[in-house]
C-alpha cells in the first residue's frame, strides 16, 4: 500500500472505556491511492463497527458498517489495524500506537460478544434482546402443539409395544404346539418381523423426541435471529425516515429563513477545499483534519464571510451557506451601486387584466412504453408524439418565458458598474430555468414559419418576436427590445436524445444581451437539461453544465456551474455556484443560489491562494462582505399542479388576443385544444398540421429538383421576420431580425405570411 497520504494527526477518540457497550473516536480510513487515508468517525456499538463522515452524520447518515462476529482482525504495524469480513476490508489507522491498542481491546472484546450473542452460549441470552409478546405467545404455541403431537405419538407407541408384546406372546404359544416343521418356520418369520416393528416404532419415538428437545434449544436462537432481522429493518425506516426530514427541515430552513451563525478561527486549506457545515463546526473535532470522500466533486474555490465591523470571519462549505442574506438586504448595503438599487422586484404599472387560470388538465391514461421503446437513441423531433405528453405551449412561447423576471435587466441597465452588471445578467440567465423544475411535459414542436409575439411594451416596455426559421433541425429565432435600455436576440437549435431511463435536451446557440447606454455586449450558452425516470418512477428535471458569459466590450466573465443531482451529495439540490471576474481574471464577486429558488451575491474584499485539490489544482480562499440577495422566484399560482405548473406569466402566454400574426402559435388549432381538454381531437388536428407540413416540404424538394435539372437556382424556405448573418463578436451565423413584423402588425397587413395552420 502507497505511504502517500498516510500521516496522520492528532485523532484522539472521545470514547468511554474499552468493554463498555459503545465505543466511538476518530481514525483514519484508506480510501484510494489518490485520497490515500481520510479521518472519519468510528463507531463499535452491538457488535457493528460504523463510520461517519462527522460526529453530525449520526443522526442520519451512516457511510458503512461492518459485522465484528464474522471479521477478521489483524494488525501491520504500530498503529494500523486490518478488518475484513467477507469481500469487505478497511484498512484503518490510529493517531498512536496506545490509541492503536484500545480499539484493538474494544474490538476484539466486542468480536467476543458478538459470537457469543449469536451462537446463544450465555444461559441469559435470551434476555439480552427480548422479542415481541406476540412472537413468543406464536412459538411457545408452536411448541406446545409439537409437545401434544409428541404425546400422542408415545400413546400409540404404549399400545403398540402392548399389542406386540401379546402378539409375540402369541406366536411363542404357536411354536410350542406340534405343528409341521414348514409352518413352525413361517411362525418364527413372522415372530421376527413383530420384534422388527417394535424396534421401529421406538426408533421413531425417540427420533421425534430428540426434534422436540432441539426445537426447544433453539427456540431462543430462531427468536433472536428473528428480532435482529426487525430491528435492522426498523433501523433502516427510521434512518431513511430522519433523512428525509432532516433533508426537508434543513431545505426550508435554508429557503425560508438562512442565517449565518457559526464562526471558525481562519479558512482550512484542506485537499478537499471544503469547510464543514455549521453542525459539525458545532462539534469538538479539528478544523483542520477534516477530509471528504473521494467519490465528491472538488470545487474550485472556497469562500469566507466577513463581517466589516467586527471582521468576524464565519465559513461556509463550497458556497452552500452563502445564500444567508436577507432579501431587504440588498437595498441596504453599498454593495452595489445606488443606480442599481432604486427598484426592487416587479414595478407597479398600470396593465391590462391578464388570465389567472386555464382549464385543468384531464386524466387521460396512456401506455407510454409502447409509444417510447421505439424512440431510443432518436432524435424526438422527428417522432411523432400524441399531446398527452405535451404542455400547451409551442416550443416559441416556452422561449419566450425566459423573460419572465425582465426586471433584472432592467435593474442591470441602471448600474454604474459593469462587474454589477454582470452579477444581475447572470441572475437573469439563471432564472430562465426556474419555471422548468416541475415542468416535465414537452411543448409542442412550432410548425416551419410559425411565429410568436409577446407585446408587454404598455406594461413592461418590452417587445418580443420568435419564428421558428427551421424544421430539421428545429431552430427558433428570438428578438426582445426594451425601451428600459437593452436589446435582447438568440437563436436555439434544440437537440434531444432518449437514452431509455432518462431524456437528455442540448440547447445549442447563443445569446446575445447588450444594453444601449454602455454598450456592453453578454454572451452566454445554457445548459444541458435532463429529464429523469422516463419509464418507471416520478418524472423529474435537472439542469447541469456550466455557464461562461463574457462581456465582450470589457472581456468581463462570470462562470456559472449548475452541479447534477447526486443522492451521496451533501450540497443543497439544484445548486449553482458561479464567480464574476475582470478582464484581468481577478475575482469580484461570489454567486451562489439555486436556479430553482434565488440567486445571491457576494463581494470579494479578500482573496488568496489555498490547499490543492485532487487534480492537484489550487484552490482559491475568497473573503467576503454578506450575501446580498439577486434574484428570488416568485410562488407558483393557486391549483398550479392542475394547470400543468404554470407560472403567472405562462397562464398569460396562449390567452387571445386581436391583431397577431395569423402564423401566431396562439392561433395553433391542436394546441388550443388541448388546453380546452379535448384531446383526441388535439391529436387529430396534431396529425394533420404534421402531414400538411410534410407536403410543403415535398413540394420544395420537387422545386428544388427542378432547378438543378434546369440549371436555374433554387433559394429555398426563408423567414419571414429573421434574416442569416455572420455575427461580429462570436464569429458565428445565427439568425438575426431584419425587422417590419410590428409595422405590419399596426397595418393589420399580414398578406405575407404563408398558410401553416
């Protein structure tokens, strides 16, 4: 085994003395060649050696147990010891060689116990772990009635010895009397087999009697090994039961009401670059010995809030408790520039009085593995699919929810600062994929030239136009002008793969933001979504991947991480952690948050280099003021869960209105009847859009053939709104608006627009 990594520190343990029933202290655990040794938490209680992360893990999450009855324990050296039961082994280590010899005593004292437990040799054994009333009234009755089979059986046994007994008294009389030699011998055999049967019936007296003697033995150990087997089960429900709550006391205390309340003297530089979490500062254990598992992922940073008039340094683990900021905050504190600061949430405007709600989604029943077994490995937007998988929605409108927390952009138009400005743009590229964390139906797939408009310019100042400007592969272009000074355009490819157990969708392209007063110009791309349990279980969505969005006119950045859901994860769900930098790479800002709940920042006051990670890259220790609040979701609508969880904005997104485009998704047939309940309808209509739409396109291909036999120049389909250009910044062709659709619009001349629907 490699010495790498095994030094140890000092790991006294807190523990009684050996012989006693539990006893518990720190060792080092080997884990792997590159983590080599790691502290944790040992604890012998019952015969079973476990271990923990920290003293705080107990109350919920065991990392392993071990069963001393059936190990083996050998000792390398002065202060290691080897235990293997099974195909399992931990190679641990003591602090020092007495330590070393303690846990040796108590486990092989406890190894003692445990075989004796189990083979039941103690007469008091079967007090030690008493069973249920109702299991010993079941086997005591048991053995009763095997004690009452066994008495019957001896009665007959006493009648058959006597009518034996008479019957070889009777064939003796026999022998005696002169009768020819030939039936004297018959009379013998048959006296021999009457010897025979009695022998027989004796031995299987005393057989049942030896059964009855060993069901009495064992009883007790049937007994035991009986409530061991529901007392690991109860264990096993309470522990699952506690996490369970513990997970969901702890998510809402953090949601609800975070505070920041422990201290640590200075930031660890541990390899694993992490801090421990406030119970486990709690604890009596050594800051600076605490290791993590190799199987979590290392972050790259760590951060510690500062308190500006006590100087107060308080840690956190990988910016999971950066989020401890109160909300009011934000508008307190010079953390960010008085421009920024004058509107806070959604303005109070005059506006038009929107819907509330649509129709309840029905319950139609469907066999959805007959439908998705023939989809493995395709691309899902050349299948066709009923609406019972659908929202109704169009893929345009879901877009266009990105907007949905505009006022973040209209609060980043007013700042002073670019690097401010750069904190409220990435909070507003998060908050796109709030709306999607109970969303798991898939829109409807816009049609070739559909368009949709979304005109808030009375209300919000905003106005908003996609198209969909391709079919194979589905690519839709998206402009926003704000009269609150920023212009918003991007074109997404949507790519999606159905991998069995799990949905993957890749939006491909960019987006592009830039605000009219400085004209700094965003750039970022999102992230990969994933819908899980696609054929058996709960449907659920994740977000994961990373984010890089660059101000191009300062070369600004800020890297945003959306870290996947891992069940051995401690981290808080849905978590994104992100870092805002200069042109010279020198940090800023600490993002933190969740892309379903709210997003924070932090500013940097202080920073320098700490440990290395396991990739042997270094790790950066961040100073910061408190967390100021960025962004926070707004709670869904009342009967939300009826009404497919749309948001207040997403009811709003398919409501009527006059003057549209006639291409206008609004105006789809299959998707307003689906929203109206009326499914099988949807679906007939669904399929005669996609075969109309299939014979535009044939009819194209057959023009396009006949140009090239006649030597003439085929353009092909071209939008109507959006137009293709090299862009000037990122290099690449994207779809563009060239303009003209609102002008129409306050024309009502629509003569233009081809016959989709």
């Amino acid at each position: 085994m490699s010495e790498q990594g095994k030094g140890s520190a000092s790991a006294s343990a807190a523990a009684p003395a050996p012989g006693s029933d539990t006893y518990k202290g720190w060792l080092f655990k080997w884990t792997n060649y590159l983590k080599g040794y790691q502290r944790r938490w040992f604890v012998l209680s019952n015969g079973l050696l476990s271990y923990y992360r920290t003293q705080a893990e107990m109350a919920h999450t065991c990392r392993g147990t071990i069963n001393l009855a059936t190990a083996h324990i050998d000792t390398e050296d002065a202060c290691n010891i080897v235990l293997s039961s099974g195909g399992r082994t931990y190679h641990l280590k003591a602090s020092t060689e007495v330590e070393r010899q303690r846990w040796v005593t108590a486990l092989e004292l406890a190894k003692a116990k445990a075989i004796r437990m189990m083979n039941d040799q103690s007469d008091d054994s079967g007090d030690e772990e008493p069973t249920s009333q109702s299991d010993r009234s079941e086997i005591q009755g048991t053995l009763k009635i095997l004690i009452s089979k066994l008495d019957d059986l001896s009665t007959c046994n006493d009648l058959i010895a006597k009518h034996g007994a008479a019957l070889q008294r009777s064939l003796s009389e026999l022998e005696g009397l002169k009768v020819p030699v030939e039936g004297g011998e018959k009379i013998k055999a048959v006296n021999e087999r009457a010897t025979l049967f009695r022998i027989t019936s004796n031995a299987m007296i005393n057989a049942c009697r030896d059964f009855l003697d060993l069901a009495e033995t064992h009883s007790r150990r049937w007994q035991r090994a009986l409530q061991y087997e529901r007392e690991q089960r109860t264990h096993l429900e309470e522990t699952i039961e506690q996490l369970a709550k513990q997970h969901n006391s702890l998510e809402r205390a953090w949601r609800e009401a975070p505070t920041l309340v422990s201290s640590a003297p200075s930031a660890p530089t541990t390899n694993k670059g992490s801090e421990r979490s406030r119970k486990e500062e709690a604890s009596d254990e050594d800051e600076d010995t605490e290791y993590f598992d190799a199987m979590e992922d290392s972050p790259a940073f760590i951060t510690v809030t500062a308190s500006e008039s006590t100087q107060h340094r308080r840690s956190q683990s990988n910016l999971s408790g950066a989020s401890g900021g109160h909300p009011g905050d934000w508008n307190q504190d010079d953390h960010m520039s008085p421009s920024c600061n004058d509107v806070s949430g959604k303005e109070l405007q005059p506006r038009r009085q929107r819907r509330s709600h649509i129709p309840d989604k029905p319950n139609y029943s469907l066999n959805l593995w007959s439908i998705m077994k023939n989809c493995i490995g395709k691309e899902l937007s050349k299948i066709p699919m009923p609406v019972n998988f659908n929202e109704p929605l169009s893929m345009l409108q879901r877009l266009t929810e990105d907007l949905e927390y505009h006022e973040l952009l209209d609060k980043a138009a007013r700042c002073d600062s670019s690097l401010e400005q750069m904190c409220l743009v990435a909070a507003f590229s998060v908050s796109s994929y709030s709306t999607t964390v109970h969303r798991t139906a898939k829109p409807f797939n816009p049609l070739l030239g559909e368009t949709y408009e979304l005109d808030r310019l009375e209300e919000f100042g905003y106005r908003s136009l996609c198209e969909q400007v391709s079919h194979h592969p589905p690519a839709a272009a998206h402009h926003v002008i704000s009269q609150r000074g920023w212009t918003l355009w991007q074109e997404i490819t949507i790519a999606s793969k159905f991998r069995g157990k799990y949905l993957s969708i890749m939006p491909l392209g960019a987006i592009h933001l830039q605000f009219h007063a400085s004209g700094n110009h965003y750039v970022w791309r999102k992230v990969t979504s994933t819908v899980h349990n696609i054929i058996v279980g709960k449907l659920w969505i994740d977000q994961s991947g990373d984010i890089e969005i660059v101000n191009h006119r300062t070369k600004e950045t800020c890297q945003l991480k959306f870290s996947p859901y891992s069940y051995f994860s401690r981290d808080v769900p849905r978590k994104v952690t992100g870092v805002v930098a200069d042109s010279g790479g020198q940090a800023h800002y600490i993002l933190s948050g969740t892309w379903d709940e709210k997003m924070e920042s932090a500013k940097i006051v202080q920073s320098s280099r700490g440990g290395s990670g396991s990739e042997g890259k270094q790790k950066m220790v961040y100073q910061t003021l408190s967390p100021k609040l960025l962004w926070k979701k707004y709670p869904l609508p009342e009967n939300a869960e009826n009404m497919y969880y749309f948001s207040a904005l997403a009811l709003t997104l398919n409501e009527l209105e006059d003057g549209v485009a006639t291409t206008d998704s609004r105006l789809r047939p299959d998707q307003r009847l689906m929203e109206d309940g009326r499914w099988d309808e949807a679906n007939s209509e669904k399929q005669r859009l996609e075969e109309k739409q299939r014979a535009v396109r044939r009819r194209r291909e057959a023009e396009a053939s006949d140009a090239l036999d006649e030597g003439r120049e085929y353009e092909g389909y071209q939008p109507l709104w959006f137009y293709q250009r090299r862009d000037s910044v990122t290099g690449e062709t994207s779809f563009v608006y060239k303009g003209g659709y609102w002008e129409a619009k306050e024309r009502q001349d629509w003569s233009l627009c081809p016959d989709i629907f």
